[in-house]
C-alpha cells in the first residue's frame, strides 16, 4: 500500500492493529475497513482501536450472511482460509467496543469498489485475474482452487445454468451479502 503512494506528500506511518503506533486518544474516530478477520490478534486489534480514538467505525462481514454469498459455490476452498475461520462479528466487537449502532451495508448493482461481494450481479467480474487479485478471499486461494473455480463459473455462465440460479440478481438494485457498519464510542 506505501508504494501504491508515491508521489503524493501525506503523511504514512506503518504499523499494525495489533500494536498502533499512536499516543492514547491521538485521533477523533479510529476506522476498520474489512480488515479486521486479517488480523493476527483481533481483540488486540480492537482494542488498540479504542485506546487511540474516541471513536471507533468498523466495516466488517457477518458470517452467517456473507458465507451465503453465491460465488463461495464456485470457489468453496475459500471457507477454509484462515482469514475465513470465525471471522469476526457483530459480538466480538460488542464484547471490546462501546458499540451504539449498526447499521447494514447494501451493495449497490453497479458497486465499483472491488471487495468481496461488490460484483454479486455481474458475475463475469469474477473471472478476470486483476479483481480476483483484489479480493482476499480469492487472491488467497492456491492457484489451482481460483482456476478451477473460475472454469466452473465460465462453464455455467456459458450454459446458462449461472442465470437460471442467480439471474434474478442481475435486476435487483441492491444486495445484502452482510455487510455492516458498526459505530462505537
């Protein structure tokens, strides 16, 4: 990400969650981005988070919804990456942050951010390399599980059988793959 940067004059300092390189209370609102199921030690993380701010957002998946997600038909190995094993929720951040609000996250049909579940209606996206190499959960995969997951949905885009399923999808406005916002202070 730092050398994603260059040229430009802001400031970067690197660290991790784990162990924030921040003075107590240095910032008004500390903010996760699906990154907390990263991390090596998430209650640290979380509380590493309360202890440098005030407040704390965090933009995280629910399990039990994401795991619904139709892509995971075609690259199942990707529930068993560790990032994947109990992945945090909407209770380990209430166990270790004053949680006030959460709010769910509809993903938009024309999302063009690039997480997880941001092509759900466009499932050729899902084929090309450069966005599966922006995904975590597939650009974790070994090379051989993203191949063949990736002929499976090409082969059922080509016969149909991806529509015949999930067509539906492609005219809904939003989908929840559950995302949430969780708002703590």
């Amino acid at each position: 990400m730092l050398t994603q940067r260059e040229g430009r004059r802001a400031l970067t300092v690197r660290g991790v969650a784990e162990h924030l390189p921040f003075p107590d209370a240095s910032f008004e609102v500390a903010m996760a981005v699906l990154t907390v199921h990263h991390w090596s030690d998430r209650v640290a993380g979380i509380r590493e988070m309360a202890r440098v701010s005030r407040r704390q957002v965090v933009f995280f998946f629910e399990p039990l919804a994401t795991h619904g997600f139709w892509a995971l038909t075609y690259f199942p190995a990707a529930l068993a990456l560790p990032t994947e094993q109990d992945p945090p929720g909407e209770q380990l951040l209430a166990e270790h942050l004053q949680v006030r609000e959460i709010h769910r996250v509809l993903v938009p049909h024309d999302c063009q951010d690039g997480f997880g579940a941001a092509f759900w209606a466009r499932p050729e996206a899902y084929l090309d390399p450069e966005v599966q190499a922006g995904m975590s959960w597939l650009a974790m995969l070994s090379e051989a599980d993203r191949q063949q997951g990736a002929r499976r949905l090409r082969a059922d885009l080509d016969s149909g059988a991806w529509d015949r399923r999930w067509g539906h999808l492609r005219h809904q406005p939003v989908y929840d793959a559950g995302y949430r916002i969780a708002v703590a202070y």
